[in-house]
C-alpha cells in the first residue's frame, strides 16, 4: 500500500492525487436511487454537469492586511449596494482558476497587487455555491482613490475599525475576525488549490480511527475498481453536510457510530482541463471516529488501513481544533 501511503502523503501536502470521478462511489445516481427506495423524489438530475457563470457559481474573496493590522476594504459601485463597504470579492469567469480569479479582483477593485498564500476558508451552499476566502501578501500597486472610481469599485482603502463604515453585509466581520486571527497565529498548513481538472463536483473522505489493541492509526479505503480514498458526488441541491451524512451512511450503514469532521486538507481545481472541462473540484474533508477501529465495521466494498507510524502521527496533528481549512456550510 504504499501508492495510498504516498498518496495521503500528498493530500496532507494539498497536491492533487490524480484520482478521476470514475473512481466515484457514490454517484448522484446511486444516491437518486438511495432516495428513492425510501419514497424521496430527488430533484438533482444524475446527469449534472457543473458549468462556471451557468449551474455553478465560484466566488472568490480576499482578506488581506497591512503592517499595522487594517483590513483591505472597497467601496461597491454597483447600483444595488453603491457607496457600501466589503471585502474584495467576486464571482469567478469561465476558464478561470481560483487564484487568478482572487488576484484579478483585488486588482480591478483596489488597485493592489495580491499574491495568495492559502485559503482560510471555504463556503459553500445548496444549488452549487462555493465561495473561497484567501489571504496573501500584497506586492505592488497603489490603492483606488475616487477620482479612479469605475463600474469595479468606487474606491479602496486600509480600514482600522470597520463599525466606522456601511457594510454590504454583515457576513464579512467573522471573515476579517478569522483572517486576523490567522494571521497572527497560522493554525492550518498554508493551503492553496491543486491545479488538476474535474468534470464533476466530488467529495473526497479521508477518514482515520485509531486501533484499540495496536494504539495505530487507520485510514478508510474504497476496494472499488481500484484501492482509492472514499469518492462521492457532491449534491448541489442540497447542503455539503447532507452529502456527507449520505456517504457515511452508504460506507457504515444507517448507525453510524460518532464522528468528526475537521475541514478541508486539500481542494483540486482547474479551469483548463482537456478538452475544456474543468468546471467541477474536489475536496478532501478530513474525518475522524472518536471510537476505536474495532467498534467501527465498514460495509462490502470498503476496509481498513494500518498506515505508519511516522504518517500516523503527522495526520493525528491534523486533528485538534483548527489544523484543517475551515469548512463553513451555509444552510
């Protein structure tokens, strides 16, 4: 097993792993057809296909801060919210990837140059919404005055106290609290999206639980076609937690014993696929079991791994509060 070993390697790195939604586990037709033995009309059609600015939306948000601690803030020109405060933010174009969509922004909105260093956080709603939050440094550009104001932005400046400013929204005061906070203690592994493209919208499980009698850490395998990390696809009509409670019960059956998830460890994507597919992602939540291996029992297709201890160790550091990229889901 030393392919997986090396593959978990990788994801605890953020690199993609190269695993394809033909390894997927859990297909929106599968879980249409879970539904519907139990009388539940599914309103996701199993032939979906994520398509950027169309079925998808990606947005893109900037947190980013000076030396002595203001928050970067720009002022809305659309007619909507004209004259009101937020964080650098938009919706991502088509063949567009995460990190050029975030530097775009915080270019056209403040005039800055933005250079990302990791997510802190990933958002996501029903109906495909995902929304990724960054931070990084700014490395060149000078900051929008009025007198440059376009339909981007009516200006931009370093903010101290925000509750001196209109917001657009209240949503961004935990945004700018969480990105302080990392900022002057980095919890998580600095964490930026792997570039590899997919066509679907996935969901990768790397699930861990310690043996009672050998105190070693196991990881949850797929034997399906091939030896893989638990795949499934996402459904975009309902919240992540709803997929995720859906593919734990596939994998344990309906009693599945208490759980963790800790956050995101890995995020793949890549608008410039083959052939131009590329508008899907996968992310890789980590999840733990808080009894031991020999309490837990996979069901058919799915088994234990004993990794090494080295490895063992280096994802148990993964476990307490905050080593994972949040994961908020928007009910």
């Amino acid at each position: 097993m030393d392919m997986i070993e090396s593959k978990l390697r990788g994801l605890l790195a953020g690199e993609s792993i190269g695993d394809t939604a033909n390894l997927c586990d859990f297909t929106l037709h599968e879980q249409n057809e879970a539904a519907a033995a139990k009388g539940v009309t599914s309103v996701a059609p199993s032939s979906f296909v994520p398509v950027v600015k169309n079925s998808v939306t990606y947005i893109v948000m900037a947190v980013l801060f000076n030396d002595d601690g203001d928050v970067l803030l720009m002022q809305e020109a659309k007619r909507s919210c004209a004259g009101q405060w937020y964080l650098p933010a938009g919706r991502m174009e088509p063949n567009e990837n995460i990190e050029e969509a975030v530097k775009r922004e915080v270019l056209e909105e403040t005039g800055l140059v933005m250079e990302p260093t990791t997510l802190i956080m990933v958002e996501c709603a029903s109906k495909a919404w995902f929304r990724f939050v960054l931070t990084g440094n700014v490395t060149a550009g000078t900051l929008k005055t009025p007198a440059q104001a376009d339909s981007e932005s009516l200006q931009a400046k370093w903010v101290h106290d925000i509750k001196e400013l209109s917001l657009r929204a209240n949503d961004i005061i935990p945004i700018i609290e969480k990105g302080r906070a990392f900022r002057s203690e980095p919890h998580h592994p600095n964490l930026l999206p792997a570039l590899y493209a997919h066509e679907k919208l996935l969901l990768r499980l790397v699930v861990c639980i310690k043996q009672k009698s050998s105190n070693r850490i196991h990881v949850l395998l797929s034997e399906k076609t091939e030896v893989h990390f638990p795949l499934c696809e996402i459904n975009h009509m309902k919240n992540l937690h709803s997929t995720l409670r859906k593919f734990m019960v596939d994998i344990f059956g309906a009693d599945v014993p208490v759980h963790k998830p800790h956050g995101i460890i890995n995020v793949e994507h890549c608008a410039k696929g083959p052939n131009g597919v590329g508008d899907g992602l996968c992310l890789t939540v980590l999840v733990s079991f808080r009894v031991p291996l020999e309490e837990v029992f996979p069901i058919d297709k799915y088994t234990w791994l004993m990794i090494n201890k080295d490895l063992g160790t280096s994802l148990s550091t993964r476990l307490p509060r905050n080593m994972a990229v949040p994961l908020n889901v928007i009910r």
